[in-house]
C-alpha cells in the first residue's frame, strides 16, 4: 500500500482555487506537511485521489458518513427524489418530508423526546439547545465540559473550552462555565453556584480525544440536573446513529436526555442536516405561544432534500443493523489495535465503544525517563507525533486524523459499513505505521526533514 511523497502538492487546478479563495491557510498548513493529495470520489469505505489511487477512510467525515460513501440506495432515493418536482420548504404551510423524517426518528427515541427542531448543522442545532433550555427554564447560565466539541458558531464556542478555539473570538457568550468532565462533585458546585439553565455534554467526547465517562456518570448528571431545576442536553452529533455501538450513545447509558442533539450522519453524509429533539413539555415552555412559533426557524433547517436522505439514512441504518455491526467490528478492531500496538513506546493506550476508537500517544514511563528535556519531549509527542503518523497513515493509503482538541489522540472511526475483511486490513496498515514510528527522535527528525523540504519546494 506504500506511496511515493509528492515533491509539492498535486497540481490539481482545484489547489490553486482553494487556496486563493476559500481557505488559503489549510493550503499552507497541507503544503508544509506535504498531503499532495485531491480526493475526487469516493463509494463505500474507499476514497481515490486525483492519481486514481485507493485509501481505506477511516475517518468517515468526522463520523458522518455511517452508511458509507455514497450509498448506492441513498443516491439512489435522492435522484427519484429530484425527480418529483418536491417543494423543497415552503414556511407556510406543513412539510411532509419533515414530518415523515420527525415521526421516524423519534418512534426510535423513548418518550418523552418527541418534537424535532431542524436546523443545517451540528453546530446550529447545539445553538437551537441552548436556546430551548434558555426559554424553557427563564435561566441564564449553562454548563459544559472540559474537552467537550460543540461546534464553531458563537454560542457553540461558548461551550468548548480549548482556548485554540476561544481566544481569537473572545468575548463569547456569558454565564457559561466549564467543569471537569467524569466530574460529579465539581458539577454539583457549579450548579450551586448560579441559575443553570442547561448543562451541555457528550456521552462519549470524540473531539475531547475519545474519552468515555465513567460508568453512571451520565445517570447521575440527569440526576443532578433534576435536583437544581436544569435541562440536561446531550450532544450525540458525532456519537449518534450507531456510531458507538447502539443507534444512540445513551442507550447504553440508562438516561434520557431532556433535549438530543443530532447531525452529522443523520443524513449519510451527503445533505447537510441536524435536529434537536425534545418534549412537548419543554417545547411548549419554550415556544408554545403565538408570538413564538418562529424562534428557532432557519431557512432551509428542515428542507425537503435534507429531510429525504435523513429518513433512508435512517432505514438503511436500521435495515442494515448498523449498530450492531459497529458494536461487533468495532470490538474487533479496538482488541486487534490493542494487540498491534502493546508495548508500543510511544502508545499510552488504545480506548473506544463501538467504531469511535481513539489510540492515546504519549511517552511510556520508560522512554521519559530517559529523555533529557522532559518538557520539551512531551510538547513534541503531544503537537507532532500525531500528525505525523496520520500523514504515514495517509501516505500508506489509510485516512484518519488526530482529535480536534487533542493532537496526541488518533481518532479512527470508518465507515459503520466496514466489512469483516477489511478491519484486519486497518490493524495491519496502523500496525505497520507505528513499527516504523518507534523513536519519537526518529519522528521528530523525519518530520522536521519534510517541513524543510517541502517549504523548500514549495511552488
Ligand atoms: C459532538 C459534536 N457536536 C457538534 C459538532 C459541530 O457540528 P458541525 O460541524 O456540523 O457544526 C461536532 C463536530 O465535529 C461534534 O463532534
């Protein structure tokens, strides 16, 4: 599977309007790494490249993609969909696509979680929660955790708490504090301290660097928020539609949140949707009088498209057993990367629940011990290593990245249509990776060598 580096990126003319017209410093940053690379198809679990070169994903959109790319029965449906000349919203009168959507996905949720809000993306729909519990409770404040991923807009930043994120858009929201994740003493004293409309958290913190709460956590989150008169809002936008093994995270929690948040496969990963979902009761609190009816309304939240690849995403997920399949392959994988990767230097440990699996570098207490410069060692493992193995990883026709909030976390989380065979096939592509990459000297000075050849090369 070993590719040849690229001596400067592809060439392809879409680098170049990228580059000037949409996100020229993703371009330098690819550039610097050297990518090299334009993906321009992709079916199933596969993706080519402007070379007609193959890559097993497992990175699947950041998780959106669980029926795989391009699933042949939802494109399929979206065409006969175009086909009918379907008002895609009209504003003034009842959607039938989101209603059939609305009444779907929810006969999959236990009561009371009933009433869907739409909106386009993760981000927006954790904002729609926000702003429910707000109106619902006549409450200010909200409490979100530490490495918790909410999205970018600026009621979603308001919520995560890692600065690289924060900092350049600070002043964010008010009244939102952080507390420590897997905490229950710490978020009792928050909630004390203030009127708390919501607290906002993820089963499962896949940007945060795949980390799991402790067993009861979330039970015992709802438990508090009941006791001090709060919403609980759970964040299932990348933990949702089996990605973790359930078709929501906290089937396997015994809770149930007062306000989902949905997205990213909701709508296998071609039409951009999201929903946040709740009851009547907190609904009607929020929005249940006239003059209300259009405080969450977006334009095209809810559109005819989106709504039609939600609900066959939907079937497909359950038709297909998708839930159970990432519960199987997922184990397999977790034990076989486990295996791989024992006693691996630079491996701390490898964790996950269903396919949402995250491998944890970091320096073993052996490799540290003999390193001169602790601080400045642990600052390489936690900036670069990661990074460098996801370009090894790449260049061995295997796509993943490291988490958003922590580059020392691979997050590797396929398609939930991976097939049996090919899960050996990932084991042994990241086994072979990680062989290579045993001495974090090794690393640091391979990376270094690329960065000053490609800054060199660069055209
Ligand atoms: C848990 C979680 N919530 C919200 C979001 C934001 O979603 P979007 O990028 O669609 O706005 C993400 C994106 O990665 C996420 O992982």
């Amino acid at each position: 599977m070993s590719m040849p580096v690229e001596s400067h990126f592809s060439g392809h003319p879409a680098t170049e309007k990228y580059a000037r017209h949409v996100n020229p410093t993703l371009m330098r940053l690819l550039n610097v790494l050297g990518y090299g690379r334009v993906f321009v198809r992709a079916q199933g679990v596969w993706l080519w490249d402007h070379a007609g070169r193959r890559y097993l994903d497992a990175l699947a959109g950041f998780g959106s993609v669980n029926i795989g790319h391009n699933h042949p029965r939802l494109t399929a449906r979206l065409k006969s969909f175009l086909q009918e000349d379907a008002l895609q919203f009209s504003h003034i009168s009842p959607s039938p696509a989101a209603g059939d959507l609305a009444e779907a996905l929810t006969s999959t949720l236990p009561p009371p979680l009933e009433i869907c809000l739409y909106s386009n993306s993760g981000s927006e729909a954790v904002e729609a929660a926000m702003k429910l519990a707000r109106a619902a409770t006549k409450r200010a404040g909200f409490i979100y955790m530490d490495g918790g991923y909410h999205g970018t807009g600026w009621g979603s930043l308001s919520v995560m708490s890692n600065p690289r994120f924060r900092k350049p858009l600070e002043p964010l929201l008010p009244g939102c504090m952080a507390a420590p994740f897997g905490n229950l003493d710490r978020l009792e004293s928050e909630l004390k301290k203030e009127s708390i409309a919501a607290v906002l958290l993820e089963p499962i913190q896949a940007e945060g660097g795949v980390v799991l709460a402790p067993p009861q956590y979330l039970r015992q989150v709802k438990k508090l928020c009941e006791k001090f008169g709060a919403l609980m809002i759970l964040d299932e936008v990348q933990t949702g539609m089996g990605r973790t093994g359930s078709l929501f995270a906290f089937e396997a929690e015994g809770v149930i949140p007062d306000i989902l948040v949905l997205g990213k496969g909701l709508s296998g990963g071609i039409a951009p949707l999201a929903v946040t979902v709740t009851s009547p009761t907190t609904y009607r609190k929020a929005y249940g009088t006239m003059d209300r009816f259009d405080l969450h309304s977006s334009t095209f939240g809810g559109n005819a498209f989106s709504c039609t690849a939600g609900l066959e995403t939907l079937r497909i997920v359950q038709e297909e057993c998708l839930p159970r399949a990432s519960a199987r392959e997922g184990q397999i994988l977790l034990e076989g990367l486990r295996q791989r990767l024992a006693n691996h230097p630079l491996v701390q440990e490898v964790r996950g629940r269903g396919l949402l699996i995250g491998i944890q570098l970091g320096l073993t207490e052996q490799v540290r011990l003999h390193q001169a410069a602790p601080a400045l060692v642990s600052f390489l493992s936690r900036k670069i290593v990661g990074q460098w193995i996801a370009l090894q990883l790449l260049e061995k026709g295997i796509i993943c990245q490291p988490a958003a909030h922590r580059w020392d976390v691979l997050k590797i989380e396929p398609p939930l249509t991976i097939q049996p065979q090919e899960i050996p096939q990932l084991i042994q592509g990241i086994g072979d990776v990680f062989e290579d990459c045993r001495s974090l000297t090794k690393v640091v000075m391979a990376a270094g060598r690329r960065i000053s050849r490609q800054t060199v090369l660069r055209p």
